[in-house]
C-alpha cells in the first residue's frame, strides 16, 4: 500500500493536499482521480466577508452572461464594494475606459481605478517594447477587430503586412458556426513562428459562453502558436503581471486576506495559486462544464473536486454571490 504521483496533489491548498496524502492507495485498484474527496464547500459570499479584506472578481461568468446579470450578483458586490476594498480582473482585450462604462450599465459602483485588464496590460507591454523586448520602433500586425478600443493607446505604426512587423498582437476570437473555420489563421501563424516574432496574446481565455455561443478566444489561437514552436507573451491571467498594480496597492495586506473569485479553473483559481491568495468558484460560467449533468448540489462539487484534483487546481471553496 502506497501513494502514487504525488505531484498530482500539489496544486491543492495545503490544509487539503495533507488530508489527500494520508490515504494509502493499492495501484492495482485503485487511481487517484477517482478517490471521491467531498472537501469543496459551497458558502455565500456574505458567510466569508470577514474573512477577507481584498476581493478580486473576474467579470463574465461571474457576474454577467449572454448580455444578462445573474440574480442578485450586482447588487451583493455593490455591498461589498461599501466595505471591502475590490478589484475586477478581466482577461477582456479592452482598455479600461471602456470597460468602466460597460459595468457602469450593469450597475456596478465600480471607479476606473478597480478595473484591470489583459487588454491595458497588453498596452502597456507594446509602450514598453524598447526595455521589454529590444525593440527600437515597433511596427504591430494586430489579429483582432479594427475596432478593438486597446488599438487607439497604442502610437506605433500598426501594418497589414506580416513581413513588416516585428510584433503581433492577438485580440481576435470567433464565435462557433457551421462556416467557422478554426484553421483559418494557420499560414499567417506558420510566418510568425518562423520570424520569430514578439506574440503578444490580450487575451489568454480559450474561450467563453456568449449568448449561448462558444466563443473561441485569443488563448486558443496562441496555442496554435505554440503548437508549431513559437513563443507567446501572455498580459492576463493566470500570469502575475496582471495582478502586479493589486499587489502593489495591498503590499500590507496578507495574502491569506485576499480572497479571487472567478469561473475558469485554468485562469482564475490557477492565478490564485500562484500568487498564494485563496481563490472560490462559482458554479456560474465557464465552471458549468464540470458539473451541468448534476442536479444535486452535492454531486456538483463532486464533480468539481474531481475535476480540481485531476488538475491539480485547487479553490479554497466554492461560492454563492447570490
């Protein structure tokens, strides 16, 4: 009787991943994954405000999906922002104004300065490109929408040549059909991987629900980058470089009183992670996916513990913004 692979255990919260190690496991019965752990507790959010002093919410799927606000959500975080100090971190390709305008018609009490976004760190990362990346003029090749609002922050030469560009930013996504063609961009991503061009993806979420519509986003496009060699940069989460200005703001505050709250494993509760700040999913968005064959509550956060535990991405708990 022994344990095996432990390093499945190591994106576990510590207080869970010690529980999980106590069980000695017979490798000719039994796997890991399928060890029912019933350790991921459902709590509303106003059960756990004390317990925290920085609150850092992810937007769609959380608040917001298919043009709708969940029940409730709105009106809850605006208490909380009476409160508690909060922040919105969005893997959104758009600059902040924008999107302070967008939650502002939510309803949401929120000022410019709580909105962080992938997009205005994408931005930020072209404005620096001489000390990030070495180059003296940057000329950008952008796959995204010409309307995309983080294109008119940037003052450099933007070209429709992949050959004259030296950075190429990614803001695109595509929204699934029956024409969608996910190969479309494959020649033009074979020219960057061999010009070994700067990649800059603005948004790293694979993709997203939108208006009952799987929307493919920039990070999947990335991943066809990387697929064929070529480097990408990525300005949101899970990466520490969104969350830089946060913890600069709340140096004082331990990281055991911040508290993220998103959809996505992969980004969200992945970010939380690596920053070493507790982290709760809601069973709203992206999150859906692991446990909409469940009707009973207590199935769902089966299911999504399995799910934590075959990842090796771990939420502190699970939560009710309700």
């Amino acid at each position: 009787m022994y344990v095996r692979n432990l390093r499945i255990f190591a994106g576990l919260p510590r207080s869970l991943r010690l529980l999980a190690m106590t069980i000695s496991i017979d490798s000719s019965q039994y796997q890991i994954s399928e060890i029912t752990m019933n350790i991921l507790k459902l709590k509303n959010i106003f059960d756990v405000i004390n317990d925290y002093d920085v609150f850092l919410f992810d937007l769609w799927g959380v608040i917001i999906e298919g043009g709708r606000t969940y029940p409730g959500v709105v009106q809850n975080i605006n208490k909380i922002i009476e409160r508690k100090k909060v922040y919105f971190v969005t893997n959104a390709p758009r600059n902040i104004l924008s999107l302070h305008q967008t939650i502002k018609s939510w309803g949401l009490n929120a000022e410019p300065e709580m909105i962080i976004s992938s997009g205005e760190i994408a931005v930020e990362m072209i404005l620096e490109s001489k000390e990030r990346f070495g180059i003296e003029k940057p000329v950008i090749y952008h796959l995204g929408h010409l309307e995309n609002d983080i294109i008119n922050r940037i003052q450099y030469p933007i070209t429709d040549d992949i050959n004259k560009a030296n950075i190429f930013l990614m803001t695109i996504y595509r929204d699934e059909n029956e024409n969608l063609d996910l190969n479309e961009f494959d020649e033009l991503f074979k020219i960057v991987v061999q010009r070994k061009m700067v990649n800059i993806c603005a948004n790293p979420d694979l993709g997203i629900n939108q208006h009952g519509v799987y929307r493919y986003c920039s990070g999947y496009y990335a991943e066809k980058i990387k697929q064929l060699g070529g480097k990408v940069i990525y300005s949101g989460k899970p990466y520490e470089e969104i969350y830089s200005k946060i913890l600069k703001e709340c140096h004082n505050t331990p990281k055991n009183r911040m508290l993220m709250i998103g959809d996505t494993v992969y980004t969200d509760i992945l970010a939380a992670n690596r920053l070493g700040i507790d982290s709760a999913l809601v069973l709203t968005g992206n999150s859906r996916e692991y446990h909409i064959d469940f009707d009973n509550i207590d199935e769902k956060l089966d299911s999504l513990m399995k799910a934590a535990v075959k990842q090796s991405i771990t939420p502190s708990f699970v939560v009710d913004l309700s």
